[in-house]
C-alpha cells in the first residue's frame, strides 16, 4: 500500500515507534491530535518516493461547527435540543486533509 492511516492513535505511540517504523519503510508521516486533553488523533503515512506533500489542513469538529458562517443555521437549530448541541460542541473528531502530488 502506499497510504497508511491510523485512528485513535496514541501520540507517545506515533513519535517513538510508529513514525521509526514507517519511515525505516520509506514512509512520512503527520498526525492531528483531537485536542489537548485527549493525547490520541489520527496518523496518515505516505510513501515518500511516490509523494510529494502539497499541504495540509487539520479540522476538529467542535472548532468547525462553532467557526463556519454556512453553519450558523445548523448551530441555531440544534440549539433547539440542548443535549444535541452541547455533544457535537463537545466532541474531540478530528479530520485530515493532506494533498499529494
């Protein structure tokens, strides 16, 4: 395979044994955390003689959903069922978007 990507990875996992491992394989590597008080996010590894890495761009959905100005409907509406919007406000997922050429 030439991607690789890992969920609930631990961050302590990813620096001292994955990111070894994969590069010994020819394989770089990045990884989004979901926030700071939980340590785990996921890992994308590609392979290096068959990419090159264009950009990046990391999302969590609690960020996304209070920031996006097309959201504001969405968030009002939710608001309705406070529980509803009070678990997708607190949620830890994370997105990555990495561009490959």
């Amino acid at each position: 395979a030439d991607l690789y990507a890992f969920q609930e990875c631990d961050t302590s996992f990813f620096q001292r044994e994955l990111t070894l491992v994969m590069n010994e394989f020819g394989f770089a590597g990045e990884m989004k955390v979901k926030s700071e008080s939980v340590r785990e996010g996921e890992a994308i590894f590609y392979r290096r003689d068959r990419f090159v890495l264009l950009n990046t761009h990391d999302i969590t959905l609690k960020d996304y959903l209070h920031q996006a100005e097309h959201l504001q409907d969405f968030r009002e509406k939710t608001q309705r069922v406070p529980e509803i919007f009070t678990n997708l406000s607190e949620r830890n997922t994370a997105l990555q978007v990495r561009s490959l050429l």
